[in-house]
C-alpha cells in the first residue's frame, strides 16, 4: 500500500529531485513532469537508485495544457502536485523578462487548471524569500511587507503566490500551501543527486566547489562593505534535504486536513545567518581545501542581509532544519566530486577507437550517405582525437567497400549516433552543417529527429559542465 500518487513538476531539477526522492522514501508514489530544459535524463535513473523505486516520468514542456492534461488524465486519485518548475536565474530574468513571466506564470496556470479539472486537492508551490527583498526587521518572518521585486523573476514569485491565494478563495477544494525557500546548498548523502548548474554557476556554493575542483581560478566575493561584522553579505543557507523533507510536512498537512487557512505560508531556512566569509572559510574546514578568493565589488540587485524567522514552521509544521553548515558544505564537494568523476568516465566511453570509427563510417558511406566535405571533417576530428591510421587513403578505400550491419540493439545504435554528435561538437556545440550530418546518420539507424536532439543536448551538456 503507498501512501498515493503526487505530482512532481519540475522533478529532475535540483530541489525537485530531492523531494522526490524523500516523497518515495515516505511511501508516496511519484509522477514526474519535466522537459529537462534545466536538467539531465539521468537525475531520474538516480532517484530510482537511491530509493529503489519507480518514478513514472514524463518529458513534458508545462506550458503545453493539451499533454499536460493528457497525462495527468491517464492516472486516478492524484493526492497533490508540488510545483517546482521555473526558470530561476536572477540575471537572465532581467534580460529576458517575457520567456521568465511566460515559463514562470503560464506553467502555473496550466497545473492550477488540471488541479480544477481533475479534483487534485493540494498544492505545494516553491516560492522564495527573494519576495522580501531587503526587510526591514531580521529575522524576517512570513508577516514582513512584500517590497518591489527587485527582478522579473522574484515578480514571478510574488505574482504566483496572489494567483494562487486567488484560486484557492474561489474554489473551495482547492488547499495550497506556499515555502518561501532561503538559499538551498548541498546534496544527497549519496552523491548521486545535486545541482547541476550550466555554464558559470551564479550562486556561490556551486562556483565554491568548482573552484575547488580546479574548475575556476578564483572565487570573486561580491562586496566587503556591507554593513555586516565581516563586511560580506549574509543569507540563511539550507541543506536541500532539510528542504525537500519540508515539502513532506506541508502536503501531509493538507492530506490530513490538519491546514489552518486554504492557503498558507512559510518561510523555509535553518534560521541563522552566515556571511560569504563564513562560507567560504567553513567549506575550508569541511574539506582542508583552500580556496582563492578575490574580493571585488558589490554584484548588482544583491541585498545586504536577510535570514528567515522559522517559528511559524518549526511550530505549524513540526519541521526544523537539522543539517549542520559544515555538512551542507562537504556534502556539495562530495557530489561535485562524484559528478565530475562520472563525466570524466563518460567522456572516456566516447574516445573513439579504431573500429568504432570504421563502422561509423561505413554507415556513413552507404547510400545517400556523408557527402565529400563530411568525410574530410569527420576524418580531421577523427586525427584530432587520436585515432592513427597509417594511410588514410587506403583505409578510406577499404571502409567504403566494407558493410557495416545496422545493429539490433537500440543502446548500441544509440552509441553510434552519439559517437557521431562528439565529433560533431565544435566549440561544444553542434551547428547546422554537422547537425544535417547527424541526421542523415540517425535516419540510416532509425532513430528519429526527436531522439537526436536530446542526445544532441546531453551532449551539449555534459562538455559545458566540464569545459
Ligand atoms: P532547477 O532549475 O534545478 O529545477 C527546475 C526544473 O524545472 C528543471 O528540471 C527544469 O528542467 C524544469 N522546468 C522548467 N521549466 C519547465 C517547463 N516549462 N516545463 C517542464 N519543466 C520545466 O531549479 P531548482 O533550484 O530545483 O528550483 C526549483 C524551484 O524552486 C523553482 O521554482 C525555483 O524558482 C524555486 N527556488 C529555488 C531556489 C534556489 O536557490 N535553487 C530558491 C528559492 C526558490
Ligand atoms: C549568495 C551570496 C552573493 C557568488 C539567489 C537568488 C534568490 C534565490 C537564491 C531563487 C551573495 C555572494 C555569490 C559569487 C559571491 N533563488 N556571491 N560570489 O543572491 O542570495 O540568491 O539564489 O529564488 O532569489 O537571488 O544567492 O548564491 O547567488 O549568493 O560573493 O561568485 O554570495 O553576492 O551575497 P542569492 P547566491
């Protein structure tokens, strides 16, 4: 017997895994929405692996109503959805105010609608503390004036929760509760989940342990002139497994019907401050690795100070945070450690070698195949990744005649075509020229244009977190 079926959108992002994985830990079963525009397929195999336990998962895009509808409507008795999905980085919101309040509100609409139109009672939405801007009185508690959003996306934020406390007024099935997250660091003991930032991190946790890892220079601390014992800014920074388990309590409260209003509110963080210094200095005793740090000025829209007021949670919820600093620190080295060791290995599985190379090819080479110009790029980037022939004309003559028999076994086709797509990449990308290139390729191994493109970007991916 489970405990019943809970929606999980934006599942295979950070925070969202998590939860996941603490939702199947406590005997729910989880369905998981998520067009991965943030997050990678193998988040999914990994929630399975630590909990033992299926997710059914959808690769789905939240803003499309018709499928979201049609896979909501092919299960029964949904007990609740926790709404993780959003786009969430500060400085792009402000650069691309339309695609962050489109992704950000339309995608709450559309689950807000199925919520009506298939009696799913509870909603738990992950809002932050992003909407108080800079309080006024610390710590702050959930009655602290909602300031001016200080960027698109903390607007989202503060537009979702009235859209939600309006919904909620007008339907009298509907409950929700929202979390007002502090700043969520770490991963799962097991190293097997984490955040996955692309490109250059922007939060300070992941560029720490990026740092550490050899990945970047130096760490720049944004400002020492704040009005701080130290000078560096202070925010309250929580273990996202204390994180994930609050969401637990919120929709067991409302599955039990022990809520006190349709729509509540709470702050979720440990309650104390650390400023960058601490930080940075903790994650030096956690691990005995040294960090080099720069200080530079302020970073724009940043606020000086802000740490949550947990009472309301800690009593209303019977939750408290209970992960020391120092482990939210060792266990983000850990999964940075873990996750670059992976990517290593699976860089090491596409090292093409000789005969991976030759089948290649001749797939390539049989009717309508690689035209003159694809083969002499195929064949310099083969030279550029080490493989050695001693005559190139007379291996090329022999691997046009020799055929190559399309393997039965999706995976191995799968390999081919991803074969193919690293040496496509140039500058970590695969543009059009090499992109006709590959499809003609997934066309001869029946692999469609859909399936391409996401092997395309885990590609993309994988070479960018390590570049
Ligand atoms: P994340 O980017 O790791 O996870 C979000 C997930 O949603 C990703 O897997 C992404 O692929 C998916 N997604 C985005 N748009 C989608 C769409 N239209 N359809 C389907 N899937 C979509 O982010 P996270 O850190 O796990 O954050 C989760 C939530 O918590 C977000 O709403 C975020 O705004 C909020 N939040 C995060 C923080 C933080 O510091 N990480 C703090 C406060 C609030
Ligand atoms: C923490 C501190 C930086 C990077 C953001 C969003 C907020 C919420 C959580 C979603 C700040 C300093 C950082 C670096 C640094 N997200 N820093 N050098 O800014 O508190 O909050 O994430 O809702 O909305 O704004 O988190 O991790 O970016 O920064 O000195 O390279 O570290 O200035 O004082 P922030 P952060």
């Amino acid at each position: 017997m489970t405990k019943g079926k809970i929606l999980v959108t934006g599942g295979a992002g950070y925070i969202g895994s998590h939860t996941a994985v603490e939702l199947l830990n406590d005997g729910y079963e989880v369905i998981i929405i998520d067009n991965l525009s943030n997050s990678n397929r193998f988040i999914i195999d990994r929630i399975q692996k630590i909990t033992g336990k299926k997710v059914f998962f959808h690769q789905e895009d939240l803003l499309n109503f018709a499928k979201v509808e049609q896979i909501v409507s092919a299960y029964n008795n949904i007990k609740g959805i926790i709404h993780f999905a959003a786009y969430k980085a500060v400085g792009e919101s402000v650069e691309k105010p339309v695609l962050y309040y489109e992704n950000n509100i339309v995608s709450l609409l559309n689950v807000l609608k199925v919520m009506t139109l298939f009696g799913i009672p509870n909603l738990v939405f992950s809002s932050s503390c992003t909407v108080y801007g800079q309080p006024d009185i610390l710590p702050v508690t959930e009655e602290a004036p909602i300031k001016k959003a200080l960027s698109p996306y903390g607007n989202t934020k503060q537009i979702a929760e009235e859209i939600i406390a309006d919904t909620v007024y007008a339907n009298k099935n509907l409950f929700s509760i929202a979390l007002r997250y502090f700043n969520p660091i770490g991963a799962h003991e097991s190293a097997l989940i984490g955040e996955l930032p692309l490109g250059i991190p922007n939060n300070l946790v992941p560029f720490v342990t990026q740092t550490a890892y050899g990945l970047r220079e130096e760490l720049k601390i944004f400002g020492n002139d704040y009005n701080t014992p130290d000078g560096t800014a202070i925010r309250d920074y929580i273990h996202v497994v204390d994180l994930a388990k609050a969401h637990i309590v919120a929709l067991n409260r409302m599955i039990s019907g022990n809520n006190k209003e349709s729509f509540e509110i709470f702050n979720i963080g440990t309650g104390n401050g650390n400023s960058v210094m601490e930080i940075v200095n903790e994650f030096k005793n956690a691990t005995g690795l040294d960090i080099k740090c720069n200080i530079v000025g302020r970073r724009e829209g940043d606020i000086e100070q802000v740490w949550a007021d947990t009472s309301l949670a800690n009593m209303e919820l019977g939750w408290n945070a209970k992960i020391p600093l120092r482990e939210m620190l060792s266990s983000a080295w850990n999964w940075e450690k873990a996750y670059r060791a992976d990517s290593k290995q699976e860089k090491e599985k596409y090292n093409l070698n000789l005969e991976h190379f030759k089948n290649l090819m001749a797939l390539g080479f049989s009717n309508n195949g690689f035209n003159a110009e694809e083969i002499n790029f195929l064949v310099n980037k083969a030279k550029d990744v080490g493989i050695s022939v001693a005559n190139w004309d007379e291996w090329m003559k022999e691997v046009s005649s020799f055929t190559f028999q399309i393997p039965q076994n999706m995976d191995e086709r799968e390999e081919y075509l991803a074969d193919l797509v690293h040496l496509a990449m140039v500058d970590g990308k695969v543009h059009q020229t090499e992109y006709d290139m590959c499809l003609k390729l997934a066309d001869k191994l029946e692999i469609d244009a859909e399936n391409l493109d996401k092997i395309i970007k885990l590609i993309e991916k994988l070479w960018k977190n390590d570049a």
